[in-house]
C-alpha cells in the first residue's frame, strides 16, 4: 500500500521565538508555516516550555511526519575548513569566540559546498524533547542552511555581494565573492544603532564598496522597517531575497513576506 502523503515538518529554535514549516511532498504544498516571537529574549529551558505548548496546542503536529528536522539558532558556531578539522578537537575551535561550559554538547555540520565544517553547540534538551516526541530527527545549525543556501545560487561574479539575515536581537552576515565564502559572522544587537554599526563594520573590513556592493536581505525586516531605512541611508543597492522556490501555498499561509521565512523555507 503506497502512503498518500509525504509530509515534512522543520521547526526553527532561537531564544527569541519559534517557527514552524510543514511540507506535504506529495503535493509540493507548504501545508502550515507560522512564526512565534517572544516578548523578550529567554532561556533554553523556558523556550522549551513555550515548544511543548506549542506543540500540544495545534492538532496539525500530531500527523505523521516523513521527515523531521530542527533548526538551531544562535551564536555558538564557527566554520573550520574541512582540511584541517579534527573531530577530537571540537571545543578548541569553538573556545576562542564562544563560552563553553563543560556541560555543553558540541557538534558539527558538514558544508560539502565549501568542503568545510561548521561547529556548534546545539540546544540539546530542545533535541532530547523532540526525539522523545517524533523520534528520529536531523538537526542543523542555522549558519549551516544560511551558507548553503546563498552558496549555491551564487552566480559567477567578479563583485562581492552581502547576504543579511535578521533576528529580532542577531543578524547573521554571510559576504560572497568569486562564488566563495569571504565571510560569515554572526552579531547581537541591543539597537538600530548596533545594527547599523555591525552591517557597516563588516563593509568595512573588507573594504567593500557601499555604492556598488550589493545587499539581500532576509528575515525579520521588511521595507518600511527603521532598519531598513537605516541600511539604505548607507547603502545604495539593497534588496530582498527571492525566494525561487516552486512550492504551492495552502490558503493558510500568506506568502506575501516569505523573505521572514527565508531560513526554514530551505530547509526543505
């Protein structure tokens, strides 16, 4: 007997809220895709506490799912080229731009585009609830479908281009040039002012050119945003990413701000 829809769920973690994305394969429909954000940044136990309230609450995550994956969020990451990576060695790439407990359960990503490996610290107790739950899972590190993602679209191009993904407190920068990663980095910002100085900092180490550099945003911001605003009054080219995706969407999900959703859209 042949099952008559393939369903995938990918749900996305950080400390500032959730978001939830359910494929049907079978249809190729983006059947539910809702976003949750907090009041204020909390904590991974008090996150976890909002997931199962999440989960329990709507009858749609009791389907069957074909495919699982979790998304974490957070500045805990570095890439390490795969040339030189040694699995034994994993907290001592991360030690020198991130504090470890040692408690914390360190992992990686492989990033077959760039033959590199990205090493993060993970929230474990959201991946203990949801194996519990669901069962067998694939987790990520959101850096991991960031760079993949911009990577493999990138066109040949001689001209550097820079890709911004927004959180309500973090933005992710992800620089490409010549179809390679110049740069990837993460920054917490407290206010439009960080904000500007992090995006306008990264320019500026790579000496980037803000008339002719070309910027695509991503995430939570939109074009009549302060911050959006506040890019373009020192940027010339700015523009939202295009999502080229060939999925049909369900009459419950609005698809007019999809750029929001740019990060569990590919994790399909």
């Amino acid at each position: 007997m042949t099952k008559n829809n393939i369903k995938e769920l990918s749900i996305q973690v950080n400390l500032n809220g959730l978001c939830f994305c359910i494929l049907n394969r079978t249809s190729n429909t983006i059947e539910f895709l809702n976003s949750i954000s907090f009041h204020h940044k909390l904590n991974p136990f008090d996150v976890l506490n909002r997931l199962k309230t999440e989960l329990s609450a709507n009858s749609i995550f009791s389907d069957e799912f074909d495919a699982i994956t979790v998304i974490h969020q957070n500045e805990l990451s570095t890439l390490v080229p795969k040339e030189l990576y040694d699995e034994n060695n994993k907290a001592d790439y991360l030690k020198f731009n991130t504090k470890i407990l040692k408690t914390d359960f360190i992992t990686y990503d492989d990033i077959a585009v760039n033959e590199s490996v990205n090493v993060y610290i993970p929230y474990i107790n959201i991946n203990n609830y949801i194996f519990e739950t669901f069962g067998e899972f694939t987790y990520k590190h959101s850096s991991t479908v960031l760079i993949d993602s911009v990577l493999q679209k990138t066109i040949k191009s001689n001209n550097a281009n820079v890709y911004l993904h927004v959180n309500s407190s973090m933005i992710e920068i992800s620089v490409i040039e010549n179809e390679q990663l110049q740069l990837f980095n993460v920054f917490e910002y407290h206010s439009k002012e960080d904000f500007i100085y992090y995006v306008l900092f990264v320019f500026e180490q790579l000496k980037l050119d803000v008339e002719t550099t070309i910027i695509y945003l991503s995430g939570n911001i939109d074009k009549n945003d302060e911050l959006y605003n506040l890019i373009y009054t020192y940027i010339r080219h700015v523009e939202f990413e295009k999502l080229n995706f060939s999925y049909n969407y369900s009459e419950e999900v609005s698809s007019d701000k999809l750029h929001h959703h740019y990060l569990i859209l590919n994790t399909f």
